[in-house]
C-alpha cells in the first residue's frame, strides 16, 4: 500500500506538476496577448517618466535610487518566453498554496458551515487571490499594476472559458450516465 502512494505521488511530481505548469504558462502568455490587443503600446513599464534620470548628474546622497531599465518592445506588456511564464506560474502557484491554506485554515477556525459565510470568506480569498497574482507579475513582468491585473482578468476568463467548454460537459454526460444507471 505504502508503495502505490509513493508511485502516484512521484507520478504528480514527474509528470502532474510540469504538464500543469506548461498549461498554466500556455494560459498566461494567452493572457498577456489579449491584455496586450486592449491595451495603448507604450515603449516601457516607465511610461510617464521615461527620461527623467538620462540626464541626472547628482553624486553621493543626492544620487537617485538606481533601477534598472526594462526592455523595449511594441508590446504594452512583453510576452515572457516560456521558461519565464513557468516561472512566473510556479511562484504563483507557491505563494497561492500558502494563500489558500491560510484561508482554509480560517474557515475551520469560523466553523463557515452556512452558505452565506462560505460564500463571503470565497470571495474574499478570490480577490485576495487576485491582488496576489497581479503582484507577481508586476514584480516579475515589466508591467504596471493595473496591467498585471487586467492579465490575470483574463487568466481568470480564459480559465472560466475551459471550464464552461470543457468540464461542465463531462459532468453533465457524466452525471446523465450514472442517472441512467439506476
């Protein structure tokens, strides 16, 4: 028994977790596409002051903070090439675990055993969700805030999308299926 519980879990992490991060890159680089068709193509995350330190002379405590210029492109956010995008869904993934356990937690510390407290601590671990997700990807994309989280509006849409083409089919027949069978 213990045997069969090591090979599923080693399966999970050999084959599950890489598939799921391909598909989760896959859904964010589509993300940032669509995001990227509604949005003005500016030259940089910098938009507003682009220049303002090319021409700053100042030395010891009067030096501005140094950062770093992000690349150019014709793009409002630049598409990350695809090892970036697992990277950018493997901290997501990591960091909403940790989110989502913290919530778990507090639901059975409440005792949220009727529907309008579940429904309102779900909505409130969806945007705390969301709030985290555009984080990341404004620390980890060079884009804006508001842009990260037009992407993940559209991560959550594409998402719902697959859900709704998909798996809400499978059920259904699934669930005909197993009424047709008593």
């Amino acid at each position: 028994m213990a045997g069969a519980a090591l090979g599923f879990v080693c399966i999970i992490l050999v084959i599950g977790i890489p598939i799921g991060l391909m598909i989760g890159a896959a859904l964010l680089m589509g993300a940032i596409a669509l995001a990227n068709k509604c949005l003005p193509q500016p030259h940089s995350r910098y938009d507003d002051y682009e220049d303002a330190w090319d021409d700053y002379e100042g030395a010891g405590d009067n030096e501005p903070p140094s950062r770093s210029r992000k690349r150019n492109t014709k793009t409002a956010i630049p598409p990350p090439s695809l090892g970036h995008a697992v990277m950018i869904v493997f901290v997501n993934g990591i960091i909403g675990f940790v989110v989502n356990k913290v919530f778990e937690i507090a639901m059975q510390g409440v005792g949220a055993n009727d529907l309008p407290t579940l429904l309102v601590i779900l909505a409130f671990n969806l945007t705390i969700t969301f709030l985290i997700s555009a984080g990341v990807l404004t620390q980890m994309l060079p884009t804006t805030f508001p842009r990260a989280c037009l992407v993940v509006l559209f991560e959550y849409l594409i998402a719902l999308a697959i859900v709704l083409i998909f798996v809400v089919p499978i059920a259904l027949n699934a669930g005909i299926g197993m009424a047709g069978m008593r």
